[in-house]
C-alpha cells in the first residue's frame, strides 16, 4: 500500500464550508483522498489542530484520517501562520517517528503547506509535489486594493523551484504561474477538480424549495466565503438594475461570523439598493443542504474577480443549473458560455445584468442550458481526479514504489 503525507497546514479538510479559511480546497483534499484510498493507498492530512486539547486524530475514511498537530494558537489567522511553519514541521516529523511511519511522497496544498511540504520532503528524502490553489500574484493583479502577506510571493518562488511537481486546475493557471513566478512548464501537471456527481444531481426544484422556506420567484443563488473578492457586491447591483425585480430573489450562501464587515457592507449595499426582502444572506451550511439551495435555484451567478477552480459553479451545473460567470481562469476552463451558461468579460454590474434578463426571461433556455450543464459536468466526477493525480505521483516516485526513509 502506498502511503501518502498530505499537507493542509491552515485549514483542516473537515471544517465547515463557507467559513473562514474552508472551502473548495478543502472540498477538493478531501475527495482525492478517499479515491486514492479507493486506488490503494493509505493517506495521512496533516494539518494545524483547532482543538485546546492539541494533538489528535480522525478517521474520515478507511485509509484516510486527518492528524492534528500544534503548530501556534488555534485561532490564529492564516496571514499570520507563516512563523509556525517550523513548529508545525516538527510537530509532523514527530508524529511520524513516534508512529514510525513511512511516506512515498508529499503532497502539499496551498503556500503556507508548500513551505512544509519542500522541508519534509528534503528531511524524508521523497518528493514533493505541490498544488497552490490560489497564488499572491494572481490575486493581486485581479483586484485592486488585495492584499497578501509579505513573503508570500517569494516563498511561492521558492516551493515551485524545489517541489518535483506542480498541480494547477486549469491551463490558464498553468500559463500564469510560468509566466509570473517563471516557474518551469514542464513539471505542472493540470488536473481540473471534480465534483460528487451522486450528491450534486438534478431533484425537484418544488421540493427544495420546500424543504428550503423558500418562495415560488425567480431565484438567483451564489455561493462562497463572504469576502470582497467574490464580487457578491456586483450580483446585488446588477439584480437592483433589473426592470421586474418583484419577481425575482437573490440568495447568498457563506459566511459566518468572522465575514461580519464584508457581511454588514454587503447587507448595507442592498438596503441602499432598495432590494430588500429580495435578497437572502444565509450562512455556511452543509453539502447536503448545498445541493438542496442548487436544486432550488434558476440560475447560479459567480461575480468573482479570482477563482483558481470555482467548485461551486460546477456543483451548481451538476444540479442542472446554468451558471454566469466571470471568465476568469477557473470558471473559463468548464462553463461554455452559451451552452451551460454565459461568461461575463467585464466585472462590472451591466454584463450580469443583461445575462440575468435574458435567463430570468426565458425557462425553456435555462431548461436546455440546464440539461447541457449537466451532461458536461458528467465528464469531471472525483473518480477521475484521483486517476490522474496517480498519475503525477507516478510521474515522480521512480523506482520500488516505497518510502526511501527509514522509520526511526
């Protein structure tokens, strides 16, 4: 069996989505666990505990679990956790001489886990191969006014130079990371993320509606953790500006308290908008309910001025769900824009606004678009991502399939 060493340093699979710090990252670790547990192998997810009793263990699969570690204070902010990478270094090399484990390979997600994984991977002796789903650089030339920590784009440097291999989801992503951190193009490998096409389906749209308290109007759904760069500021905007908007309801689902700036501007914009009763703020809730809000939608909106991937617009297409988006690099690479949905050039309200007429209009299209969404969200189930992410294991790990450090 091949035994695995993942790295999430700020941000524990498990946590509840939407919330700070939790979301398609963890989504995306989490499934290519279990279908490389599926395929043999056994995966340890290491990440920072966020329990006061430190240290402890969790099964969330057969041959998959998530080992806490100590690594600062538990609420600490992830801007702030570079410091702690030794500590949570240690902690991990630790676990694994205490339980004398061996691993092939790490695999590392997200800059702050980049950084770990590069120093485990030289003190194991095995490869690293990293997976950064969003980089400083990208963000901060999406949107005016981000801000990233300092150090963050050296380090970023400094993990594509060392690490054996890099995953990115989209071609445009691979394109940027080369062109921006002139990182080699020959060791990123592209796998687009996948979704759980057996939770995410097509159900009665009633009935979630139902089950949702939901009225019987035309219902505009995003999804995502409530911060500036999602772009919900536009989506309220571009509702504001349409002509029958009694018939219409947008709801946003994300958040908690920790959003409550970002929350309170976005509630502030839609009193001073006149929408009112028209627009529904609901915090994070489960994949389970998720799907039910997808079910109960006309049409998915996702504004954002970044997205590495997008998951939620693919969830919302396996629902049966026409998505507009940003044509930005995640979205760009699955929604084919007048057939599942429209991409949307320009971050601005009018775009969305006129692709929100024209669908909030006509049911026959969103029905055709619907059926299209998910026949090609059929093509990304998880199942596929963990073939392929085998792949790029395959592509590093030369040789007896077997960890080259000893277990003491």
């Amino acid at each position: 069996m091949r035994n695995i060493a993942m790295i999430t340093m700020h941000s524990c699979p498990a946590g509840r989505l939407g919330t700070r710090d939790v979301g398609g990252m963890n989504v995306y670790v989490t499934h290519v666990a279990r279908e490389l547990a599926k395929s043999g192998c056994r995966v340890d997810i290491y990440t920072r505990s966020d329990r006061a009793h430190g240290q402890h263990v969790a099964e969330i699969t057969p041959f998959v679990r998530v080992v806490h570690v100590e690594a600062g204070p538990i609420d600490e902010s992830k801007d702030a956790m570079s410091g702690h990478v030794p500590t949570f270094v240690e902690a991990v090399d630790g676990f694994r001489r205490e339980h004398r484990l061996m691993y092939e390979l790490v695999h590392s997600h997200y800059w702050l886990s980049g950084k770990a994984g590069s120093e485990l991977s030289k003190r194991w002796g095995v490869p690293h191969v990293t997976m950064f789903h969003t980089t400083a650089l990208t963000k901060l030339l999406a949107r005016i006014g981000e801000q990233e920590p300092e150090g963050r784009v050296e380090s970023e440097r400094e993990v594509m130079a060392a690490a054996n291999a890099i995953v990115v989801s989209t071609e445009q992503e691979r394109s940027d990371i080369s062109r921006l951190y002139n990182s080699e193009p020959a060791k990123i490998s592209v796998l687009p993320a996948g979704v759980d096409l057996e939770l995410f389906r097509p159900t009665d749209k009633a009935e979630a509606r139902r089950s949702l308290g939901l009225p019987d109007r035309n219902i505009v759904l995003s999804v995502g953790r409530v911060e500036p760069l999602k772009g919900f500021d536009i989506l309220l905007q571009a509702m504001a500006s349409l002509d029958d908007r009694s018939d219409n309801m947008v709801v946003i689902v994300g958040g908690d308290e920790d959003a409550s700036p970002e929350l309170e501007r976005l509630r502030e914009l839609s009193r001073s908008l006149g929408l009112g009763d028209d627009v529904l703020f609901t915090q994070a809730v489960s994949q389970e309910r998720l799907s039910m809000y997808y079910n109960a939608a006309d049409v998915f909106v996702m504004p954002s001025y970044y997205e590495s991937f997008g998951l939620v617009a693919l969830e919302a297409m396996a629902c049966g769900v026409p998505v507009i988006a940003s044509r930005v690099s995640g979205p760009r690479s699955f929604v084919k824009s007048g057939v599942t949905g429209y991409l949307v050039d320009r971050r601005c309200p009018e775009p969305f606004a006129q692709r929100l007429d024209v669908l909030l209009h006509n049911p026959m299209l969103r029905e055709s678009m619907g059926r299209a969404a998910r026949s090609h969200a059929e093509k990304l189930g998880w199942d596929m991502v963990g073939r392929r992410t085998l792949d790029v294991y395959d592509s590093v790990t030369l040789g007896p399939r077997s960890a080259s450090i000893a277990a003491g």
